[in-house]
C-alpha cells in the first residue's frame, strides 16, 4: 500500500498492512501515513479490496472506519489524546504531546494545526456526523494520487 508521509509531503511510503511496518517508495498513493514514536499511524483505502473500505491503521492494529468512531482531545497541560473506539469498547488510545509550533506566530490558526497534527486530521475527517469527508477521502484514496 503506498502513502504519502503526511508530515514530508515529497516522501512516499510502501505500507504493509499486516505488519505495521514502512518502507521507502515511489508511486501513486492511496492515504497518508504519520510516523509516532516509530509506530506507523495511517488513514487510506486499499484499491484492490473487493468492497471499498476505509482503513484506519496503527501499527499491526487497524480497523474499518466504517465501524469504528474517532475522537482527538487535548488536555489543559496541551498533551493530546486520540481515541479508537469499537463495538467492544476502546480499541486504542493514544496519547502524545502537542505538536511544537515553533515561535509564537500570529498567523497561525486552525488549518497549521490540522497541517501539524495527523491524528487531529484524522479525527476530523472520521468524526463528521453526515461522512461527506469519509466518502470523499475513500473515493480519492481507491483513485489514488501523486505526491506532492
């Protein structure tokens, strides 16, 4: 499975599922991955699945969006929590820092903090009531598309 690095744009990573595990790539992408503390964090679509689904990955963990909910929280000492939750219960949370923006910058709003935040994106995008942005990553995703 081929991902764009969602933190260096320019890199692409060779994802395999079962494993959890990166390699350096090249070609057409079909979702982002996010490195935390080595582990792999993705959000794609496999365009060889017979069904098309949405995959939400963590290291050798991942789960169909479809029946999962999502949620990204932050804590008043600015650390983050991002939370998976099935039909079972809490499938993984996460908790990690807040992202260091660098010196203080008065342009800095909401877009840069989605830019400098995978899971905050992610949650985003999994947490929409009506799933316009799910059926849209999931129709890009299967297309694929060429980093950039």
């Amino acid at each position: 499975m081929l991902l764009q690095d969602y933190d260096r744009h320019g890199r692409t990573w060779a994802l395999d599922p079962a494993t959890g595990l990166l390699s350096p790539a090249s070609g057409r992408c079909h979702g982002f991955a996010h490195v935390a503390d080595g582990t792999a964090a993705a959000l794609y679509a496999d365009p060889l699945d017979a069904a098309p689904v949405l995959w939400l990955q963590y290291g050798q963990r991942r789960w169909d969006c479809a029946t999962v909910t999502v949620r990204r929280m932050g804590g008043p000492d600015g650390s983050r929590r991002f939370v998976v939750r099935n039909a079972r219960g809490t499938a993984l949370e996460l908790r990690y820092p807040a992202p260091d923006p660098g010196p203080f910058d008065p342009a800095y709003d909401w877009i840069d903090a989605e830019s400098d935040d995978f899971f905050l994106w992610a949650a985003g995008r999994l947490a929409e009531t009506d799933g316009t942005s799910r059926t849209t990553l999931l129709a890009y995703f299967r297309a694929g598309f060429l980093p950039g």
